[in-house]
C-alpha cells in the first residue's frame, strides 16, 4: 500500500472552516476522479500552539495506481484558491510512503 501525506496550517477561528470546505468540496471531488487503486482518505487535526495543522492520508493499492499522481510527486501542490483562503501555510509537495508494516 502506498500513503500519500500532505499538511496544511490554519488558524483555531478558520479550522472548522476548513474542515467543512474539505468534507463537502475536496473529498467528493477526489472520490469523484475515480483515482486507479485509491482506497480511502482520511483528515487528521491537531492544536499545535497558536495553529491548527491538518494532515491529509490519501490510500492506494500500489505504486502503479499512482499514475494521475505521478507527476505531483515532484510538483507543487495545487491548493484550490479558496482553500488557500482559509489556510496560512501548507507544504509544497506531498509526500509518499510505502506501508511497510500493518497490523489490525
């Protein structure tokens, strides 16, 4: 399995904004591409001082089912303008993680 991991940062007053934005636009749009291979998505949040960080876990078979991602792994992100509205800081580019280990 492969695990593609993006952050992103807010403020504590924008963080269920943002939440909301990613929950009703960003994940259906995702779902919606029909990506080869993905399995699930999940949205992790955080208080770290005076942010709030959100890390995006976007699951896939394989590396081959990453092929409409390929080029992103050395490219910027693209953060939807409205996205960049709520946001103060997010990483430039994803990471990707093989799973080594899991277990139930």
């Amino acid at each position: 399995m492969i695990r593609r991991i993006w952050r992103s940062y807010t403020t504590p007053d924008k963080a269920d904004a943002y939440e909301h934005f990613f929950d009703t636009l960003m994940l259906p749009a995702i779902e919606g591409m029909r990506l080869p291979g993905y399995q699930n998505m999940e949205l992790l949040r955080r208080v770290a001082d005076e942010e709030v960080e959100f890390v995006w876990v976007m699951s896939f078979d394989s590396a081959k089912s990453l092929s409409p991602l390929k080029a992103e792994a050395n490219d910027p992100v693209s953060v939807p303008r409205a996205a960049q509205q709520l946001l103060t800081r997010w990483d430039e580019k994803a990471s990707f993680y093989e799973t080594r280990q899991s277990r139930p």
